[in-house]
C-alpha cells in the first residue's frame, strides 16, 4: 500500500511541477502570449507525433491482443458514449460533445500509467493494452474528431477524407503499427531523433497548460460547471466501474488481472484532451477543467480503488 501510494505521488508530482512552471512563465510574462498556440502546434504537429511512432514501433503490439486490450478499449468507449447520452439529452454542440467524451475516457497513460503500473502492480507491462488502444486507435480519432467539430460551416466527404488522411497523429499511429508489426529494425540515424523529438511532447504539452492557466479562468463557468462533473465522475468512477464489471463478469480474470485493468482504467485524463480542443478552438474550458479535477482527485480515488481490490 506504501509503494501504491508513493507511485499516485511521484507521478502527480512529476506532472504538477511542470504545471506551475508553464504558469509561472505566462504568469511573469518570459513567455509572450502567443506561446501557448506555438507549443500546442509543435506538440500537435511534431512532437506528440514523434512520440506515438516511437511507443508504438518500439512494442511488441501482438503480445497485448486479449482480454486486457478489450476491457480497457470496451471499458473507454462505454465511458464516452454515456458522456455522448448526457450531451444528447443536454443538447451540447458538437465541439463540446467530442472534448467531453475525449476528456470522459482519455487515460492519462503515460506519465501516470507507467509508474503506477510498477508501484501498485509490480510491472509496468499492465499499462500496456491502454497505450496501445488509445495510442494506436483512441487519440488519433479523437484528433479527427475534434478537428471536424472545430470547422465552421459545411464540410464536404473530400474535406473530411483529406483531413483524416493527413492527420498526422494517423499517421505515426499507422507507422508505429505497421514497423512493430513487420518487426522493421529501424536504424539509429533514423530512430534516435525521432526519441530525441518524442521527448519534448510531454513537457511541451504540461508548460502550455500551465501557461493556459494564467492566461485563462481556472474554474469552469456556472453553466459549465455541471457538464465537468459529469466528465470527471465517467473518468474516474464510471470508466473503472465498467473494467471491473468486464474483468470481473466478462472474463473472469484473477483478482489481480482485476484491479490491474480497474486501476489502469481509474487514470485521470490526459493532457491530449486540452491539446486536441486547444487546437480545434472548441471546448478548452471544459478540457482544461476535467483535466485538472481528474489529476487532483486521482489519488483519492486509486486508494479508494486500492483498499477494494488490492
């Protein structure tokens, strides 16, 4: 239990020291203002990109396929689709429907998942089937998505072609996949800088939410209010209900196969949600907010996780 919780906190910190510095520099004024839409473009365009490509090629894809890989994609999607029937009957437009959803189920998996994944479960292979599900199919729709739903007026079937196919986080997904597939060896001249441009995804992503913080409300707004606590209960008590209930009922896996994929599932949102509105200029607010109450209330609730299943 102390290695659990030491692993919800090196985590959290890890990301929140970031944070403050991406406020601290909109705050002082060293950054200008335009900085927030140069870093959301070089991580939309360059980074995030370089980093798909290089999780996805440098895993083994095929050793994920199972019961792990299904619950964590059946258990996001089920997640979203509540979201999508709350926006229906609350008759949200489309840009706010799809952040909502993306910010529903949307894991953070990467700096969250894998440390969790070692302190709590021993290993950090139970993260797995989540990067590669939302990594490979969930995040590059999402930016789709958000891209159409960010277009004023009618969009013609060639339009939306065009977009999908030169998207470029579809892009490093369909390579990613396709090298870890085909077992391709990359060389070093060709795979070292593409790590070395992977690794500025992250931090460039948390220091342009944290300049959004100075540079934007922190709180949602009164009419907003409702529809973040709905998106940060699907995240972090829905989404996790419905692994449990698939791991448990479905697949009868073990007790800890079980609280692996409830905990994985229990992550807060990932900073890609506030990318993809940032970019498609539709539903930052509400992105911005379920980020940040999913990352502040996410250890409460793994520990709550934790003691029932653990």
């Amino acid at each position: 239990m102390i290695g659990a919780v030491a692993g919800v906190l090196s985590g959290l910190s890890l990301i929140w020291v970031i944070i403050v510095l991406g406020w601290a520099l909109g705050r002082f004024r060293v950054l200008p203002s335009q900085a927030p839409e140069v870093l959301n473009r070089l991580v939309f365009f360059v980074a995030s990109p370089a980093l798909l490509f290089a999780t996805l090629a440098g895993l083994d894809v095929r050793t994920v396929f199972g019961p792990p890989l299904i619950i964590a994609g059946a258990s996001a999607i089920g997640s979203a689709l509540l979201f999508v029937l709350y926006a229906r009957i609350r008759r949200l437009d489309l840009g706010r429907t799809v952040v909502g959803a993306m910010s529903s189920s949307l894991n953070n998996a990467g700096h969250l998942g894998i440390p969790l994944a070692t302190y709590i479960l021993g290993s950090p292979q139970h993260v797995l089937p989540v990067l590669v599900f939302q990594l490979g199919f969930f995040s590059p729709m999402y930016f789709v998505l958000s891209d159409l739903a960010g277009r004023s007026g009618k969009v013609s079937p060639g339009k939306v072609l065009r977009m999908i196919v030169t998207n470029p986080m579809l892009i490093a997904a369909v390579l990613g996949i396709s090298v870890s597939l085909t077992g391709l060896a990359l060389p070093d001249v060709v795979f070292a800088p593409i790590e070395t441009v992977a690794g500025l995804a992250v931090p460039a992503i948390l220091i342009a939410f944290g300049l959004s913080l100075d540079a934007e409300k922190v709180l949602p707004a009164r009419a907003e209010a409702p529809t973040v606590a709905v998106a940060t209960v699907l995240k972090l008590a829905i989404h996790p209900l419905l692994a449990w209930v698939l791991a448990h009922y479905a697949f009868g896996l073990s007790a800890p196969a079980v609280f692996a994929a409830v905990a994985m599932a229990g992550l807060p949102t990932a900073q890609n949600a506030y990318v993809a509105a940032f970019r498609a200029r539709t539903g930052e607010g509400l992105a911005r907010s379920v980020v940040l109450s999913t990352t502040i209330l996410v250890t409460p609730s793994l520990l709550v996780i934790a003691a029932l299943l653990a």
